[in-house]
C-alpha cells in the first residue's frame, strides 16, 4: 500500500514530467533534485518489487530512466480508490 504523501509526491513529479517529446520529459526527470530522485528511486524499487536496504553508503549522479518513473506513476496512481468514510 502506498500513502497520501506518495500519492502527492508521484502526482508531482507526473505535472513536473508533463508532455512532450520524449527527450525533453527526460530532461526534466534528470533535473529533480537529490531528494527527490532518492524518494523516487525507492518507489520504482517497492514497484518492481526489488528490496530496498537502509542507506549505507551514497551514490554519485544517478540517471532514472522514463520508463521507470513512468512504471511507477501508472501503478500507483493508476490504483487510487477513493472510499467514502462515515462522517458524525
């Protein structure tokens, strides 16, 4: 299962990638900051189901590839149910 805040965090990176050729969404994919590429990368891996260890030991620039990010955002957001909760 995936939180609100994943959610949020793939529907922005979904708008920051908007359309295009498929150079220029690469483009702004690699632009993300560190942070968000690591939170990122974390996501494709709990997707493809690869595990994710704590982090040890940091690495240098890392190219994500679109079809990863895009992997993600459709498994994700492609899965959102909205539930109506009782309300007093």
């Amino acid at each position: 299962s995936y939180t609100w805040g994943d959610v949020s965090f793939l529907i922005e990176i979904a708008d920051g990638l908007g359309t295009g050729s498929r150079r220029a969404r690469e483009a702004r994919l690699q632009q993300l900051d560190k942070e968000k590429k690591k939170r990122l990368i974390r996501l494709i891996c709990r997707v493809k189901g690869e595990k994710v260890y704590d982090e040890k030991k940091e690495v240098g620039d890392i190219t994500i590839k679109l079809e990863d990010a895009e992997l993600v955002i459709n498994e994700v957001l492609g899965k959102i149910k909205v539930e109506k909760a009782d309300v007093l």
